[in-house]
C-alpha cells in the first residue's frame, strides 16, 4: 500500500475477531478484491455446511487435522495443505485432530460480507 488512506482502511479492520461456538477467527486484511482470516477450530468442533454467493475460497492449513467437505467430497487436510472452494459450492471443516485446526482463509469475489453464508446444517442451531 502506497498511500495512508489505504493503509487506515485496510489496518482499521485489522484484529477484528469473531468468537463462534466452534473456535473464532481473526481478519488480518480486508481490501476491495480479497479478505483474508487466520481461522482456529477447536478439536472435535465443526463448521457449518455452508455455501457463498459471492466469494471464492482459498484455505491453507497452518496447524492440525481436518476432514474438509466440498459438495459432498472428503478431503483430509493437513499442516502445509490446501483445498479451493469456488463459489456456491457446499462445504465444511470438521476438526478431527486433538489439538487446534489453524488456516488462513483467502476470499476473492465482489463481496465478503459475513451475510453472505448459507447454512444447510449446524450443530450450533444457526442453519
């Protein structure tokens, strides 16, 4: 970034955080063209099966042992692993290790509201 006023909009949302029944996440950028959020699930917890509109996904596995589901498929994830989501396709991870499940969620699309996420499941009563 090259000017202040983009640095104030990108560090501005820096360190917003959510806390979630299943672990929280961290938003480390937020621009016009990506979103990108440093996500911990707690062993044994799950997220929701979900789907976007509006965005793509990228996950890259930092930490733990996952079972990643996309439309229907399992994927096993591991440190240093990684899995595409593109748009509008099912999906969820469900934290099969003993310890933490740490990635870093890229989002690219025109929009990365958190209104943008349909549940079909929850085990937390949100869908």
């Amino acid at each position: 970034m090259r000017d202040k006023e983009g640095f104030d909009r990108v560090s501005g949302k820096m360190g917003e955080d959510g806390h979630r029944p299943w672990g929280y996440y961290e938003v480390l950028a937020d621009l016009p063209d990506c979103k990108v959020k440093r996500i911990v699930v707690y062993p044994g917890c799950r997220l929701s099966l979900q789907r976007h509109k509006h965005r793509d996904e990228h996950w890259f596995v930092l930490a733990g042992d996952a079972l990643v589901t996309i439309d229907r498929r399992e994927i096993p994830v591991a440190r240093n692993g990684s899995v595409d989501i593109p748009r509008a396709l099912l999906h969820r991870v469900n934290n099969t290790g003993a310890g933490d499940f740490v990635f870093i969620e890229v989002q690219t699309g025109d929009y990365f509201g958190e209104d943008d996420i349909e549940r079909l499941e929850d085990d937390y009563g949100r869908a």
